[in-house]
C-alpha cells in the first residue's frame, strides 16, 4: 500500500476536491454507501455511517455537533481553523485493476481491511496537535488526540 499525504488548505477547497473528484457521487447511493466516518473523534461526535457532504464540510470548517467551533483567535477575534490532512491509502496499480478491472472483491475487502489497520495505527501514532504549556506559556506538541477520518472508495 502507498500512503499519499496532502494538506487540505481550506474547507471548501477541500470540499470541492472531493466533490469534483466523485468522492461523494451525489446521484449514486451505492458509491455513498462505501464511505463511512472513523477515529474516536467521530465516535465522541456521533458521527457513523456514510459521510455526509455538509457535515463533511462543517467538519472541514472545524464546526462540530453540539455547536462547538475548533480553531485559535487571532488579536482580532477572528477564528482560525487548519481543516486537516488528505491520507490517501492506494494498492499498487496492478493490485487496483485486478480487483476494479478483474472484478476481485477479495481484494477490495483484503484492502479494506489494510486501511483500516492503518487507520487504527495512524490514531494513537500519529495524530497530534499545539497546545499552550500553562507553565512556560510555550507552544508544546500533544500527542494521544482523537481522529476524526472520513473515508471514501476512490476508483481514478
């Protein structure tokens, strides 16, 4: 599997990657249905089952259920928010038309199942974030956050 790491650079930015790319596939509820909300994050959230375009973007735009907005105020008040990073998880291209092209499911469920392990690593590993040291007043990393994902089967 390759690992593929990007920066989102804005909510809509991110939204309309997504959109344009067919991630959502709006009119197709077959496609819809294999994508699916993950992390411990989402959990917290109650964020399940198929992902939704505008609470994806709500999500993006650091606004999350129960009203609370994410994100550091400038001098100004102003709310800024980084929406997060696009993991794409990909099989070999020889692995991809084999089970897109070939029809496989076996190994569309064996790379499910990767993905998932690699979410489950990525979680505890991985995610992170800045926080205020009450003591030094320094900008110090914390480890041990909670993932909110989104995931999406992609076939391009």
């Amino acid at each position: 599997m390759v690992a593929s790491i990007g920066k989102i650079a804005s909510p809509s930015q991110g939204v309309s990657y997504y959109e344009r790319d067919g991630y959502y596939a709006k009119d197709d509820p077959e496609h819809k249905e294999t994508s699916a909300w993950a992390g411990r994050g989402a959990e917290e959230l109650g964020l399940s089952g198929p992902v939704d375009p505008d609470t994806f973007k709500a999500i993006l735009e650091g606004k999350v259920p129960g009203g609370r907005q994410l994100g550091r105020k400038d001098l100004d008040g102003n709310i800024h928010h980084r929406p997060g990073r696009d993991v794409t998880l990909s099989a070999p291209k020889s692995v991809s038309l084999m089970a897109l092209v070939g029809g496989d499911e076996r190994i569309v469920a064996a790379h499910d199942r990767a993905v998932g392990k690699t979410l489950a690593w990525i979680e505890p590993n991985a995610i992170e974030t800045r926080m205020q040291d009450g003591a030094s007043g320094a900008m110090v990393r914390a480890g041990g956050q909670k993932m909110v994902a989104a995931t999406f089967h992609h076939g391009t």
